[in-house]
C-alpha cells in the first residue's frame, strides 16, 4: 500500500512540473518551417562548396601534386628553408643595409644640387637585389652570402641560383619567402638578395652567419642532390 501511494505520488509530481514546464498560453508556439518557401536557412559554413578564385585553386592544386607526385631534387631543394633562429637573425643583420627609398634619394639629390656637389662621396653599403646583378656578382665572386626565396614562380627563374652559388663556393641559403626579402628592398617581391660588405661592428655577425649557412646548404650538396621530394 505505501509503495503504490509513493508511486501515485511521483507521477502526480511530475505532471505537474509538466504543466509547470509547459508553453505561456499568451505566448503562441510557432515553429519554423525550412522547407522550400519557408523560413529562412540558419547560417552554415559554406566554404566548402564556394567557387574559390582561380589562383587560389591553382595554388591548392599545385601543393596536392607536390605531395603526391616525385619532385626531383633541384625543385624539392627549395623546401629545405633555413631554421626559424637563423633566419630571424639574418634578416635582423639585412635591416641595416636596406637601400635608399625613391624619396630619400630625391632628397639626397636636393642636398647635392643645393651644395653644387657633382659626387655624393663614398658608396654605400646596402643590400643588392636583382636576379641579374645578384647573379654577376656571384660570378664574379663579389657576393659574401646570397639569400634566395623558397617560393618563387616559375621556379625555374631561380632554379639554377644553388648550383651556381657551390660552383663559384659562394655561400647562399634559401628562406621564405619572396615577400619578406621585398621588404628589405623596398619592393613587393624579391627573388634573391645578396650582401657583397658590410660595418666593421657586423662582421663577427656575418661570419657566424656564413658558417651556419655553409653547413646547412654548402657542404650538403652531395645530400641534397640526391633527396627526392613528394611521392607520400
């Protein structure tokens, strides 16, 4: 008997938080209706299926192949970047040698012409840009480090840069990427940079820099001729 009045009990309990629980009657329930012509879609993460712009694809498309097909080892060399530590201190050392700016050169021409001065005196020390002037100075063994970005297209403008840097035992590293040496150029994009000199003050800087990168990519070339990429 006490059983059966406790289970009576618990039911009529929760009928009435049912009726507790249940809707406002001044409230009228309307729920939405997503068929076609109905409410409208809640918001979803469509990236999946937007038409993504051409390039984009073409890029996407270009790293799957990279992953998948064998990428021979000229190509695959431009992978093997330069470790985070020596690259920050690399670009830390080019700072100080960025060229002039179209607006500093105009204002040192001013000053010139102002003081009726034909010569502006000794040449400065900057970095040297240019695939052609980089590659003559690599020629003629002016070049002290050479610093090629990792994702130039087409590749085969800087393909040959390694082989001819360990042939004329020039030391060069690769780095991403082609934005990040723009900016010490004042440019959008660079392929390579070089430094041919730099301060007294710097060059303890340079020769550890130099013997870094010769590890790394100098007296690597027997490996690093031979390492395929891609292929997973």
């Amino acid at each position: 008997r006490r059983v059966r009045e406790a289970v009576v009990s618990t039911q009529s309990t929760g009928a009435s938080a049912k009726a507790k629980k249940g809707s406002n009657p001044l409230i009228e329930r309307r729920p939405k209706n997503f068929s076609i012509g109905g409410d409208i879609q809640p918001k979803r993460d469509l990236r999946r299926f937007v038409k993504w712009p051409k390039y984009v694809r073409l890029q996407r498309q270009k790293k799957t192949l990279f992953q998948r097909l064998k990428v021979p080892p000229s190509v695959n060399q431009f992978t093997m970047t330069l470790d985070k530590s020596t690259a920050t201190s690399l670009f830390k050392l080019m700072r100080k040698y960025k060229p002039e700016t179209a607006a500093e050169k105009k204002e040192r021409l001013r000053s010139m012409a102002e003081a009726e001065k034909t010569e502006s005196g000794k040449k400065p020390v900057v970095v040297k840009y240019g695939l052609n002037h980089v590659t003559g100075l690599i020629e003629k063994k002016k070049a002290q480090l050479v610093v090629i970005a990792h994702d130039v297209d087409p590749i085969e403008l800087v393909v040959w840069l390694p082989a001819l840097c360990r042939k004329m035992n020039v030391p060069y590293c690769i780095v991403k990427g082609k934005a990040r040496l723009g900016q010490l150029v004042h440019k959008k994009t660079a392929a390579a940079v070089c430094l041919t000199a730099v301060k007294p003050e710097d060059k303890n800087a340079l020769n550890n820099l130099i013997s870094t990168v010769k590890t790394n990519y100098n007296d690597r070339f027997d490996e690093i001729r031979k390492t395929w990429g891609g292929g997973n």
